[in-house]
C-alpha cells in the first residue's frame, strides 16, 4: 500500500513500536524512513497527540495497527492525517467469528470481575478481546516476568504480548522517547481468555493470579 501510494526515498513513515516489527520492515522496503510514536495506554495503539508531535514536513503517512482486539481512535487519526496531508494506513487484526467474540467477551467479564493486584484490560470501543491483556506494575523491578513464572507454575498459560519494542531492535534502534510503550512492554501480560475455557479453568486462572497479586503494589 505504501508502495501504491507512492511513498517512497525521502519521505517518513509514523509507525508504533509497540508490536510488529514487520510494520516498521514495510516502510524501509519503500525506502522510506521510520519515525515511532507513543501509544495510548489504553488501547495500545498510536496515540493521536503523539502521533501529531512526530508529524515533520518530510512526514508522509502513518500506519495504525490496531491491537489485542481494541482498535485505535481511528476519528482523531484521521482528521490529524487530514490536516497535515498524510496517507493513514490500517493493520487489523484477523476477524473472528460472532460466537467467539461473544465468548471471549463473557470470559474476559469473568475475570474483569474477580482479578486483583493486577491492572485488567479497557473493555472500551467494541473490545474483541483478541487477547486479555493485564498489567503487573513493575515498582522498579521485573515484576511481570517473576509473576508470569509464578502463575506458570500455578498450571496457566500465559505470555508477555511484546518482549521487545522496535525501537529496541537491532536495525531500528532510536534515540526517541516513548514512555508509554516501554511501560507496557515491561509490563503487560496475555492471560487466556479462549472461548473453550472451563469455568474450572477461569477459576484456576483467578485462584493464581490472586494469590500473587496481594505481592504486588498496582500503579492505579
């Protein structure tokens, strides 16, 4: 699509760095340079005041990927694109069926319910909760990988959603500062939320969670 839209040598790119690397590989195949922008600690996804701050005269488009099921405030996106003249791009996520969705929504309601000591996602704008993703406040510590290993052990899958923000990855390393993405990377984690969890397993999923949680002092 960059491509198509001629964009190409010269011209930069507004991408988050909180995701997929191959977003930010995209914009140097054109030739075209990469410029990051923070992401709302909500939705995960560019946030539109940082976005308009990344905004230069060489700044050509921008590519909002939407995230974990939450999509991006795509109105103000717009009309900041609008105003500068800049080609707004969307990555979404894989659409699942009605009746998935639907399960997943009762699950992640299960939970928002019944988890403490951890931050439980927005259920904003629509959530499809592609991924139930909480925060484990760090403190200063790594706290979110030690309780990851604890609940582990506990008997639940779980996984960190983004171990490296691409602007910490070889070949894109920036001297930018994105505070919001390098919280939610120390922070964030995917917790199951599948429409064939047993309630015995949401309960399991609670029990550990919980018992942890009492370790911990949530940044609310």
């Amino acid at each position: 699509m960059l491509s198509a839209a001629g964009v190409g040598a010269g011209d930069e790119v507004i991408v988050p760095a909180f995701g997929n690397v191959e977003v930010a590989e995209a914009v140097t195949r054109v030739g075209a340079t990469v410029v990051f922008a923070d992401i709302d600690p909500l939705t995960y996804c560019l946030d539109p005041r940082a976005m308009e701050a990344a905004v230069t005269p060489r700044s050509a488009a921008v590519v909002v990927v939407h995230r974990f099921g939450r999509t991006a405030d795509m109105v103000r996106l717009r009309e900041i694109g609008q105003r500068h003249g800049l080609l707004v791009l969307e990555q979404g996520e894989s659409e699942a069926p009605y009746d998935e969705v639907a399960q997943r929504r009762q699950r992640a309601a299960y939970l928002d319910g019944r988890l403490s000591g951890v931050r439980t996602p927005d259920s904003g704008d629509g959530h499809t909760y592609q991924q139930y993703v909480v925060r484990v406040p760090g403190n200063g510590r790594p706290d979110r990988d030690a309780f990851a290993r604890a609940v582990r052990a506990r008997g639940v899958e779980c996984r960190v959603p983004v171990k490296t923000p691409v602007h910490r990855m070889p070949g894109f390393r920036r001297d930018v500062h994105l505070p919001e993405t390098e919280r939610a990377a120390d922070e964030t984690l995917a917790l199951p939320v599948d429409g064939t969890l047993t309630k015995r397993e949401m309960q399991r999923i609670v029990s550990a969670c919980n018992a942890l949680g009492g370790l911990l002092q949530p940044a609310f």
